[in-house]
C-alpha cells in the first residue's frame, strides 16, 4: 500500500467517525429545546421581568435572593421559633388557669446542710415561693434525731411573719434511731400544721431550733422541697 491509499484510508476512517459522533450527539439531545446559551438568556430575562413586575405592581422592591435571604436567615428562624413557643406557652397556661386557678409547675430544691450550725430559737430560711402561695408540693428533710425518731429541730411552714411547725411523717426504713431519720410532708394549705387544723397560706419555709442549746447538724443533713402547683397571693394574703 503506497502513501497515497494510507492517506484516502484514514481520511475516511476520520470521517465516519465524525459522522457518528454528530448522530449520537443529536440523538441524546431532545428534540425542540433551546440552546444553552437561549436558555441561560431567556432566565436572565424572565428573572428581570419578575423583578419589574414586582417593582411594578408595589409589593415589594426586593430581589429574590434578598428574598430567599430574608425567610432563611437564622434571626427570621429564630422568632418564627420563638412565636410558635409563646402561643403554645399562653394556650397552656390558659387551660392550666381554667381549673380552681392553680397553676401547675415543677420546681424542686435541695439544700444541703452538713456542719451547719443552729443556736437556740434560731432558724434557716429554706424557700420563699412569693409572690405565689404553695398549693401542692412535698418536703424531705434528713435530720438530726434520738432513739425516739424524734429530731430536736422543726420544720416551720406558713408566711415568714407567721410560721408554725409542719406535722412529718417518719420514714423508718431510712432512719437510724439515736442518730439521723428522714422525715418527709405533703406541702398543702391544709392537713399539714402538727397544731392547728385549718388552712394556712404557704410561702416560706425554714428550719427552725425551738430549744435552748444549739444544734450541730451532722454530715448528709439534707431538705428537700418540691412544688408542683402554686397560686398568685391575693392583696389580704399577701402579708399576714
């Protein structure tokens, strides 16, 4: 085969293969679709024709990704969150309100009171829960006590101007005579004072050392108060 044949052949060969390649090529494309550079131009121009229309038509003179921007933006996210809070919170408190004006909570404190000292006719402050009256609640207290289960302190309830001893229940099992007992009382207006049975508007509480020597409390001395419902103070109530 001389330089000439060699030359025709892949002169023939290229050019089939360049055939081929435009059928593919128009094969995979559909049929009736614009261009790239068509398209890329008529989004340009339908963007801009959007933006007119609303500059036009007086709703707004942003573009759309200042749009876009706006709704996610972490601050626009945030007070939709926090919208969506406050109505379920106000939605809550209202059905909570409806019944016998007792609002419900959860709130629970411990304190500890290892080492601390107590002299004669002298008291803790333990809890305040004004500007509210406790309603319902529950009171631990880890004390101090002789062979009896009887502990020489007191736990006083009522308004820090008129506090009267709550009347505890003994928890046997986690007692040890002559040495620490448990104690524990229901935190409700009535059915808790050891001295009086009518009802009695709780803020404070506190531990109190009615004798007359004062009172070392021992290592894992310990209160603990829980309230679960609690009540705004009236006018007449609020200081008694």
């Amino acid at each position: 085969m001389d330089g000439y044949q060699v030359a025709n052949y892949f002169g023939v060969f290229g050019f089939t293969i360049i055939s081929v390649l435009l059928v593919l090529s128009k094969s995979v494309s559909p049929i009736g679709e614009f261009p790239p550079m068509a398209i890329a131009q008529q989004g340009i121009k339908d963007m801009t024709n959007a933006t007119h229309f609303t500059a036009k038509g007086g709703v707004s003179n942003q573009t759309i990704e200042s749009v876009m921007g706006s709704f996610m933006s972490p601050k626009s996210l945030m007070a939709s969150a926090i919208d969506q809070i406050r109505n379920s919170t106000a939605k809550n408190n209202t059905n909570a309100r409806t019944n016998s004006g007792i609002m419900f909570v959860r709130d629970s404190d411990t304190v500890l009171l290892s080492h601390q000292i107590l002299p004669p006719k002298d008291f803790i402050h333990i809890y305040d829960s004004t500007p509210y009256k406790i309603m319902n609640g529950y009171l631990t207290a880890k004390l101090p006590c002789d062979t009896n289960l009887q502990s020489p302190l007191e736990i006083r309830v009522g308004q820090l101007t008129n506090l009267k001893p709550a009347k505890l229940g003994i928890v046997k099992e986690l007692s040890k005579p002559g040495y620490m007992c448990m104690y524990y009382a229901n935190l409700s207006p009535s059915g808790l004072l050891a001295k009086a049975s009518n009802s009695t508007t709780i803020t404070d509480i506190a531990l109190f050392n009615p004798t007359g020597y004062r009172v070392i409390l021992l290592n894992t001395s310990t209160i603990v108060i829980g309230v679960n419902g609690i009540m705004p103070l009236t006018e007449s109530s609020k200081m008694q």
